[in-house]
C-alpha cells in the first residue's frame, strides 16, 4: 500500500525491476516470433485476445462492484454503531440522576461503550 504521494524515481524502480526485466524479454521474444509466424496466425491472435480482453475487465468490472459493496455495508454498519453509541450515551446521562457516585457510574458505562 502506498501511504505517501510523492515516491522517488529510485525507489518505484527498485519496485518494479524484475516486472520491467521480465516485460522486455516478453517484448523481444514477441519481436522475433512475429518475423518468424505467417500474419494470418497473429490475426487470428489478436482477436482471441480482443475478447479475452473483453471478458477480463467484465470480469475486474464486477469484482469491484461486490468489493465497493462489502465497504459500503461496513461503512454503514460503521456508522450505525457510533450512532447507536451515542444515544446510549445520552440517554444514560438522561435516565440517571447526576450526584454523587452515580455520576462515576455514568461515567464507566459511557466509557465502556466507547472502548467497545
């Protein structure tokens, strides 16, 4: 995860060498295959890749979808929780009366809710 909005050019390809190594083979193996292969094959291959393509971003598509989901949910579960808290915490303080060591009771019972 990356916490910082600036990353220095050191350091992303320090991240990235052996991704970028192993693209650049991949590019030189694919320059010398296309001398070598007849063009009516490598069309026949873009479209197979064309559609995977098309199957693949369905398919990141959706799965962000349900994960946009599941924070959403927990998002309100989030916040029904704090709401929830702080009405207990207010009707606590309306249904005791404040004097002596009860006000220690309201306190531990707010607080307890809190660290929940």
């Amino acid at each position: 995860m990356i916490v910082t909005r600036q990353i220095s050019l050191t350091k992303l390809i320090s991240f990235t060498y052996p991704h970028l190594i192993g693209l650049l083979i991949f590019i030189g193996v694919s320059v010398v295959l296309a001398d070598l292969v007849e063009p009516q094959l490598l069309t026949a291959l873009t479209f197979a890749s064309g559609f995977l393509g098309t199957a693949l971003a369905f398919l990141i598509g959706f799965r962000n979808n349900e994960a946009y989901d599941r924070w959403w949910e927990a998002q309100k579960a989030w916040s029904q929780l704090k709401y929830e808290s702080r009405q207990f915490a207010l009707l606590v303080q309306g249904f005791v009366s404040p004097d002596g060591d009860v006000s220690d009771d309201i306190r531990r019972l707010v607080l307890r809710q809190a660290s929940f």
